[in-house]
C-alpha cells in the first residue's frame, strides 16, 4: 500500500490509500512522485475493482447523513463511482 499526501484548495491536505481488495492483482502507481493535477492518471488497478481510502481533517468535510448514520451502526453502504459523500466546509 501506499499513502499519497494531496493537497486542494478546497479541502487543504488530505491522504489517499489505494487498498487491493479480492480479485485485484496489484495496484500500478503511474504517477510517481510530485505534482499532478486534477483529472491526471494516478494509477490503477490491475484485475478488477478495489478500495480507495481517503482521510481528511474533521473540519475540512461533512459527510452526508447516510453514510454517518449507517456507520456508526457498523453497516456498509454501498457507493457507486461518482457518488456524492460528503460537502466541503
């Protein structure tokens, strides 16, 4: 695994985890080290989908209501690619 420390003018900084979960040969890091911009290929993952972990200061990002209430019950909701999740503060 590898932590990448972003930063955006919106949030400030915040981490990335790309996680390899079942079905997933490995995870590519094409990017390298520096600077990228927003919509640049990171990497990817090779045979089949995965976990992206992203961390961010608690008050940077209010998550919606779903996601914290189902949470804190210990149940997993399922989010699609392109899902809305929380709101900037």
């Amino acid at each position: 695994r590898q932590i990448s420390v972003l930063e955006s003018p919106r949030c400030g900084i915040f981490r990335m985890i790309e996680v390899a979960a079942f079905g997933v040969g490995s995870i590519v890091q094409s990017a390298g080290v520096g600077t990228f911009a927003k919509m640049d290929e990171k990497g990817c993952f090779k045979f089949g989908g995965s976990t992206v972990i992203l961390v961010f200061d608690d008050e940077k990002v209010k998550f919606d209501d779903d996601l914290l209430k189902y949470s804190a019950q210990g149940m997993e909701v399922q989010v699609r690619c392109g899902s809305k999740l929380a709101v900037f503060c």
